[in-house]
C-alpha cells in the first residue's frame, strides 16, 4: 500500500514536471520517474519479505527476492548515465533550452534558433539571445506565480 | 551449431568496440584502423548470422543458458529463424552503413565506429535474448550509443532534435521498464519460455505486458505514437540517419512481434487493436508523407507507412501473414536504407534535400538517379521488384484471412506512396532546375545556405561512384529479392511458421 503511494506521488511529481516547459525540469522529471519505477520494481518482488538474501545467513522466508534489486540497480546505472547525457544536451548549443524554449522546428527557424547565423553577426545574436532569455525567465516566473 | 556460441554477435563487437577505444588512447590518427575492424566486425556478424540460417532452417532453436545455470533461473539466449534472418539483415546493413557514412566523412569523429559496434552488439543481443529484463537493457546499449551518433556533427538544430530524440526515448524506456515490473510482479518471471501464454490466461499478465507494448509501440514509431520520428530522423546526419532507418525501429517492431507471438500465444482477443493501428499507421503516415517538402521527411514518414504494412501481417497472424511480414520487413529495411542512403548523398553533395532547390539530376547524376528509381518503385511495390512480392503476400494473406479491408489498404496505400516517390523523383532529378537566377555561375562551396538553387551553384565534381556503391548495393538487392524471392520465401516462410507456433521456440528456451 505505502509503496503504491509513493509510486503514484513520483508519477505525479514527474508527469507534472514533464509537462512543463524547460529541459532541466523535464529531466528533474525523468529523475522522479526513474525513481518511481525503481520502487515499484522493488515491490513486484514482494514488500513483505526484508532479509537479506543470503544463502546460509537468512531462512528462505524471509529474505527478500534478490531479482529485483538487480534488475533496480541495472536500471539506476542506465538512467544515471542518460540523465548526465540530457544534462549536457540541454547546457550545449542553445541556452535557451534549460529556459523553456521549446524544441525549434527546422522549417520556422526563428533567429533565437541559431542554425542560419553568420560568424559575424554572432556576439549581436548572442546578446539578443541573452535578452530573450532573460524575457522568457520572468515569463516563466510570472507562470509560476499565477 | 552449439547455442554457446550465441554469446559471439554480441560479445564481439563489444570487445572490438572496447579494444578500438584503447587503442583511440595510444595513437592518434586512428581512421584507417577503424575503417576495417568496423566492417570486419560487422562481417562477421553477418558470416555468424548465415551459419544460424543454416542451423535454425530445420526448425531447430540454438539455446544458451548463460553461466550454466539451469533453464528458468539462467538468462537464455535463443535463435529461430526470425532471429537469424533479423541478425543477418541488421549486420548486412552495419556492414554496408559503415563505409557509406566514411565516404560521406561523417565517420570524422573518433567515437564513431566504436559507437556503432555497441550499437550492433545491443542489436544483436536484443534479437537472440529471450528474457524480458534482458531484452530492456540491450535495447538500452542499443539507444545509449544511438543517442551519441545523434548529435555527431553538432549544430543548434541537430542538438533540439536530439533533446526531442533522447526525451522521448527515456520516457518510453521508463514506461518499459515499469512494463517489465509489472510482468514480474504479475507473473514472478520474466523468462520470455515461461511467460508464454500467460498474456492470454492470465488478465494481470495480459495488462503488465500490454504496457510493454505500449512502450516498445513507442520505439517502432506506430501511430498515434510516431510524431517523434519525422521531427528527428530528418535532423540527424545524413548517414546516421540511413543507419538508424535499418536498426533501431525494427527492434521495436521484433520485439512486438516476438512478444505478442510468444507472450500472448497469438490470441485472436486483441488482433483486432493490432490491425486498427497497422492500418492507421499506414495511412497516416502516407499522409503526411504527401505534406513534406524534402527528400528526408518524405522518407521518414514512408517509414511510418511502412511499419503498418510490417504491423498487418502480424494481425492477422496466420502462418502466411506472418511469413509475409517477415518479407516486407527484410526487403523494406534494405530498401529504405537505399533510398535514405541516395538522400544522403544529394544533400551531402548539393547541400540541400529540399524539392524546390533541387531538380534536373538525372542528368548530372545518371546512376544515382538510376539507383533511388529502382528504391522507389521497390518501396512502391511495383512488379518486378521485392517489394511486390512483399505486398502481394500481405494482400493475399488478408484475403484469405477475410480481412478485405486491409487489402484495399495495402493496395490504396501503394498508390499513395507510388505518388509521393514520383514527387521526389520529380522534384530532385526529373524537372528542370528551379530558375537559376542569381546563383547561376557562383563558384561557391557546394554547401551553401542561401536561397539559391542548390545545383546551379554547384558546379564542378559529381558524386564519386564509390560513394555510390552502397545503395546501388541495396537497390540491387531489391532487383534480386524480387526476381529470385524463392531463398527469401523459404526463410520468411520457416520464420512465419516458428512465429505462428511457438512451441518449439519456447520448449528450447524452458528445456522442458
């Protein structure tokens, strides 16, 4: 029951933060549904049993099935790895994209997308893009508030 | 063949790859070393995967417990025959990717071999495992270097499709992974032997693998779940994008197939949600392939089509469906491969895959046009070619399954595609050139960013025939599976009746 619980709060924690706008909150997001799924991994082996499960040391009836926590700990490693990838994909290139700028679409290029810009012209871009992200921050604060 | 040497397609590209990256470590310019251990790795993959033909063609299944613990407790590696005709198809491809994407110098980047091997290793381990937790984690080695070769490149618009990419990715892995939770909650295994038909006995079974479907729906790119595959396949390399076309989909594909064969013996239940989103993944994808503008996207959501067409077989699973699904799938990998393949090569060449910069490369570019004709008819489905073989099996297996709408559809859909691949033709090598105002006589780089057409202002060298030789390659192929399909036949038809009963797969995998 507790563990259904703090699944279904994980879930909910990160379906929301998966929804908002804003790469960093989408992988904060994928952090807590990692998570979720870790316990509920745990508790398909069955939350009664706690022991350790050695052979030997602990009666076969009370220690925990050991499959589970395997397969958690291959999944932590997976999800760990992937999470530092999305952390540096959301740092490289546009620094809009930790902000809440949407994904950019190749054929609505717009000038904060960056793709068709001339070296000459960058640091102007550059500064344009500092401005607009500074515009999308209060934007997104403002969300925040109402 | 002994099942110990199952581990091979997977263990040794593995160690290639490892080895290459030490090697990075030692010497500098390693690019030779790397343009032949790549292809001699996936070579013999594919050398590997022909033996297996031969062993699995008797109906007998090569079994591995790994670590010589007893069946039900081990992780089982297992080959039939949609194994190895699946192996064999995705290593030929590697093997012919690999030097395409070195002539097109998208090979640049030290990592990309080695990347590659990881790739065909997780490929290859996620067609011969027959462990659900097994199957999740060589998907994963599968994506972790996809997501990697992605991004080679750089550039703001590859990086925001490549958070699309990698975003959607994770989330369906997540939804997998709680899928294969709930199986092992539900069923306390997740030995893919045990578990078969318990999707049909059990209710509990049938939901936890139903979310496993769900998510691996995600990764074939079937409608209503394909919207990420246009947005990102058209933003990738060139090159990596005809690599990916070949292997990262169609795990997703035979991992439902196998799934549902194995896992819910085939139940007539829920055949119909699978023909209802074959047949809607067919014609949407057409469809949006009719709106798009350039090669890639075009072709991209031909790829969603034909993930249908892959889909309608296997819904009405029947022996001769599923043997016809196992065609398609074999000649449309390779075909499609081909023809992303000859994009890649416009726009390496002209710099652009946009119909309206294009045109009058028939010309200039005889045997390229000659090999993306072929591609495109065979994607069509015209006669002589392998994808009519492909199709008329797909349609006569729906008829006599009494499926007539699904037959109009396969039919309907052809046309469809015939169209869109005439607009291409059209569009890049039939029509004049779009007026040639003012990049006429500019001897600029051949990739250039402005609005002017992109082959007037290319002046100079046409494509090398080497770069061509890989899709003329698989074009030909096509010409040959279609002319001579008999050997195809046999495998897809051993391959459908392995999948239309799985007894003998899942008493290998269970030793029962």
């Amino acid at each position: 029951m507790s563990a259904a619980l703090v699944v279904g709060l994980l879930v909910a924690g990160g379906v929301f933060l998966l929804l908002r706008r804003g790469l960093l909150r989408i992988v904060l997001g994928f952090v807590l549904l990692g998570h979720a799924v870790n316990v509920l991994l745990v508790s398909a082996g069955g939350m009664q049993r706690r022991g350790a499960p050695l052979l030997g040391e602990t009666e076969a009836d009370v220690a925990a099935d050991p499959l589970p926590q395997a397969f958690v700990l291959t999944a932590v490693v997976i999800t760990f790895g992937i999470t530092v990838y999305m952390l540096a994909l959301a740092r490289a290139g546009d620094p809009g994209a930790t902000t809440g700028h949407p994904p950019a679409r190749s054929d609505a290029s717009s000038p904060a997308d960056g793709s068709d810009r001339d070296d000459a012209d960058r640091e102007d871009a550059d500064t344009e893009d500092a401005t607009a992200d500074r515009g999308r921050r209060t934007d997104a604060a403002e969300g925040g508030a109402s | 063949m002994t099942g110990g040497l199952l581990v091979l397609p997977v263990a040794g590209p593995l160690l290639l790859s490892g080895l290459l990256a030490l090697v990075h470590q030692l010497r500098s310019d390693t690019t030779r070393l790397d343009r032949v251990v790549g292809p001699v790795a996936a070579g013999g993959v594919l050398v590997f995967a022909g033996f297996l033909l031969a062993a699995t063609a008797d109906g007998s299944v090569p079994v591995l417990q790994l670590g010589g613990w007893q069946p039900g407790i081990a992780i089982v590696f297992a080959a039939d025959t949609f194994s190895a005709v699946m192996l064999a198809v995705t290593s030929l491809l590697v093997l012919v990717s690999l030097p395409f994407a070195a002539a097109l110098g998208e090979d640049e980047d030290p990592a990309f071999v080695p990347l590659v091997l990881v790739l065909l290793a997780g490929v290859s381990g996620a067609v011969l495992t027959a462990d659900l937790f097994n199957l999740f984690v060589f998907i994963e080695v599968m994506l972790v270097p996809s997501y990697l070769l992605f991004t080679a490149g750089g550039g703001a618009e590859r990086l925001a499709a490549a958070r699309l990419y990698v975003s959607i990715s994770l989330m369906a892995s997540t939804v997998l992974l709680a899928g294969v939770g709930l199986v092992y909650g539900a069923a306390g295994t997740v030995n893919l032997g045990e578990l078969a038909g318990a999707g049909e006995s059990s209710p509990a079974v049938g939901f936890a693998a139903a979310v496993v479907l769900l998510a691996l729906s995600v990764k074939s790119a079937v409608v209503p779940l394909h919207g990420w595959l246009p947005q990102t396949y058209a933003r990738t390399g060139p090159a990596v994008a005809a690599l990916f076309s070949g292997l990262l989909t169609k795990v997703g594909v035979y991992a439902v197939i196998r799934l549902y064969s194995v896992v819910y013996g085939g139940t007539p239940r829920y055949l119909w949600v699978i023909m209802a989103v074959a047949l809607l993944t067919m014609v949407v994808g057409v469809l949006g392939a009719v709106g798009e503008h350039a090669m890639r996207p075009v072709l991209t959501f031909h790829m969603v089509s034909q993930i249908g067409y892959v889909f309608v077989g296997l819904a009405l699973f029947t022996a001769a469906g599923l043997s016809a699904t196992v065609f398609f799938l074999v000649q449309y990998v390779l075909v499609k491969t081909a023809l992303l393949m000859c994009a890649a090569v416009v726009e390496h060449r002209y710099g652009t895959g946009e119909l309206d910069r294009l045109g009058g490369l028939a010309r200039r570019e005889p045997l390229l046009a000659g090999t993306f004709a072929v591609a495109a008819l065979t994607l069509a489905g015209i006669p002589p070619l392998s994808g009519f073989v492909a199709k008329l099996g797909l349609a006569s297996a729906a008829a006599s399954a009494g499926q007539h709408l699904a037959v109009a559809l396969v039919v309907g859909v052809s046309l469809l595609t015939l169209l869109s691949m005439v607009k291409l033709w059209n569009g890049v090598f039939w029509e004049p050139p779009a007026e040639d105002g003012e990049g006429e006589g500019a001897e600029g780089p051949a990739v250039d960013d402005g609005g002017a057409p992109a082959v007037a202002s290319a002046l100079g060298s046409r494509v090398r025939p080497l770069v061509l030789a890989p899709p003329v390659f698989l074009a030909a192929a096509a010409v040959v599976l279609g002319l001579w399909a008999e050997p195809l036949l046999t495998i897809s038809t051993a391959a459908g009746a392995g999948l239309a009963d799985p007894s003998g797969w899942v008493a290998a995998v269970t030793g029962r």
